[in-house]
C-alpha cells in the first residue's frame, strides 16, 4: 500500500519547485535521513545489536553518554559531512561546533540532538532524534559557533523522527508540518500524516510532577487548577502523561493536542532550566508553532530568544495554544504581583 503514497523525496521535490529552490534542502535532508534510517535500524535490534547500555563517558554538560547517544551522534557526523550541502555542525554530544572539510564545504548549519530521551533505551520506551537547520551567514566560510547562535525564527527547516511501535518523521521548512512513517521493508519515508495542526484547548498536560516542589508560582497554580478537575476554576478533568522523551511527548501533541512543560525550577535555576535550546526547543518550537500551537519560556516567545550560547538550557512550555496562553498570564499576573 505504501508504494502508492508520496515518498519524503517526491514531497520535498514537490516543495522545492513551489519554492523555486535549487534542491540543496532536500539533498541534505536525505542525509538527514540516512543517519535517523540507521539509528532507527540501530533501536529496533537494541541488544541484538550491542546499542544498550552506558557507553561509560560524560557529554560536555555532564550527562551520563548511552552507547546509542555516542553512536547516533556518530551517525550524524558521517553521515552529514560529504554531502557538500554544510558549512558546520552542532550537537547536544560534542562540546564544540563540528567543523566540515573545506572541499565538502556548503551554506547550511545543522544541529541536532542525536538521541533525544536517552533515558529511555534500557527500558524499551520511544526515543527519538532532534534536527534544526539554519543558514551559514553571509560571507563566512569557515563558521565558528557564533555564527550557529541565530534565534529561533532564523530556522530554514526543523524534524524530528520518533523511534517508537512506527518509526516516523515530523517535518516543517515553514509551511506548515507534515509527518511521513517509515516503511522498513522499502527503506523510506512515506506522507501518511499531511497537514498536522493541534487543538488549540485540551484536557491533557505533561510534566514530570515529581519536580513540583521546585516549580514557580504559576506553574504551580495551573496544574493544581487541572488536578481540581471538574470541582475546580477549569471545571473539567484533565489527564496527564509523561514519556521522559521530549520526541514522544511532543509527538503526542501535535497528534491529540495537550501541553509539554519543562519549566524553570530552583534546583535548575542556575542553569537556565533543563533543555537545549538550538537542538531541542528551538525546532520544536517551529514545529509546534507551524502546526497552529505555541511555545514560550513562560515570560518570552522561545524562538525569539537570542541564543548566548551553543549549549543554552531554557525553560520549556508548548502545545495547545490557548493553554498556552493561559500559563503565560499567570506568568504575567505573578511578575506583576511580585
Ligand atoms: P536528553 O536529550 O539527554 O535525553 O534529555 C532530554 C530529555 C527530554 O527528552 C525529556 O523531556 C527530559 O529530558 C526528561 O527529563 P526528566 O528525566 O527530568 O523527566
Ligand atoms: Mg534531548
């Protein structure tokens, strides 16, 4: 059945023409691809194929490295180099940008979260791949990581691939978003989801509720308003989910509407929250705000944040877009009390 659908290809040729582009895009992302094909191949064999486990080493901001987050981010590099399409990378894996040799050297930056929820791995729950790209600045050849520090509206594509019972990619070059599911026995990705858009309210929300002694004011206040369910101010029951992989609960939105919170607590303050901002919550960001939903810091528009640096933490809340909003004000009703 799936012969008879639009192939990732056929779709991204298609956008190009509209686009006048010259293919570039689609070219890199094929080698996107190749490197998410592999890693979904490397998911699906787990022990089978040696992935599980602790590679017994610590990325640059202290986190405990998965053998599949060392050879996912492997997969990327080897993947993304010769193609000609990049002029550097950046992942949440290495410490400094990845330069590309000069005579593969082309106009593109691409960062990514190669193994986004490696907590996960071990247990056999959905983990996923994070992908941004954005353009090298005029005029620069060799890039170095200031030049990979552009908000997130700069962003010329962003995906994610989600590797759980389907492996599937979610897409958006800001036209909106579509999500393809792969076909293993074909080896390709088909458009089975056109046009995702989320709900703009819901009755679901997810946050990992064993930090609530740490979070703020309003965060508080608005998950005690949907704990009080049809007794409370909101006056109907809410539900609640947490995979621990941003891929999958983001994916969980943007198929039924819901909001994802990684909010600022005290224990994390210091370091500006919990994700990544160029490699995690910049591209979900697009995402999310492509499929008509919205994201903010609580306080800003996350995709306007000027980045200060590669490894940059912010505070994380997206989703359905009047519930969205509503965190906000209590955000604002908070700062203004305080
Ligand atoms: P990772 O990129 O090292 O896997 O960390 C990011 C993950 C997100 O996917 C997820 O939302 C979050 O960390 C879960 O954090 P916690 O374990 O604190 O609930
Ligand atoms: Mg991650």
């Amino acid at each position: 059945m799936s012969g008879y659908r639009k192939t990732l290809t056929h779709f991204l040729i298609e956008e190009q023409r509209l686009r006048q582009g010259e293919g570039v895009l689609t070219l890199l992302l094929a080698d996107v691809m190749t490197a998410c094909k592999t890693i979904s191949d490397l998911v699906d064999h787990g022990e089978l194929a040696g992935a599980l486990g602790t590679h017994g080493t610590e990325n640059v901001q202290g986190e405990e490295q998965k053998k599949l987050d060392v050879q996912s981010n492997e997969l990327f590099k080897f993947c993304n180099t010769i193609g000609g399409h990049l002029a550097g990378m950046a992942s949440e894996e290495e410490d400094d940008i990845v330069t590309v040799p000069a005579e593969y050297r082309g106009r593109y930056l691409l960062l990514f979260d190669p193994l986004d929820g490696s907590s996960n791995i071990d247990v056999n729950v959905s983990v996923g791949s994070i992908f941004s790209i954005l353009r090298c600045p005029e005029g620069i050849d060799t890039p170095c990581a200031e030049d990979f520090l552009q908000p997130g509206t700069e962003q010329v594509c962003a995906g994610y691939t989600v590797y759980g019972p389907s492996t599937m990619l979610v897409i958006t070059t800001g036209d909106g978003v579509n999500g393809f599911t792969m076909d293993r026995n074909v080896g390709e990705f088909f458009l089975t989801h056109p046009d995702l858009t989320i709900p703009e309210e819901t009755k679901e929300f997810a946050i990992n509720m064993s930090n609530q002694r740490h979070w703020e004011k309003p965060v508080q206040r608005y998950i005690d308003e949907c704990l009080q369910g049809t007794e409370g101010p909101r006056g109907r029951d809410f539900n609640m989910r947490w995979v621990a992989s941003m891929v999958a609960d983001v994916h969980r939105i943007i198929s039924r509407g819901g909001v994802f919170m990684y909010p600022i607590d005290d224990r994390i303050r210091e370091k500006g929250g919990k994700l990544r901002l160029m490699y995690e919550a910049n591209p979900m960001s697009f995402i999310i705000e492509q499929a008509g939903g919205m994201s903010s810091t609580g306080r800003e528009r996350i995709m306007e944040l000027q980045p200060k640096e590669l490894h940059q933490r912010v505070p994380v809340i997206l989703g359905s877009k009047k519930e969205v909003e509503r965190i906000v004000s209590y955000h604002e009703e908070a700062d203004q009390e305080a």
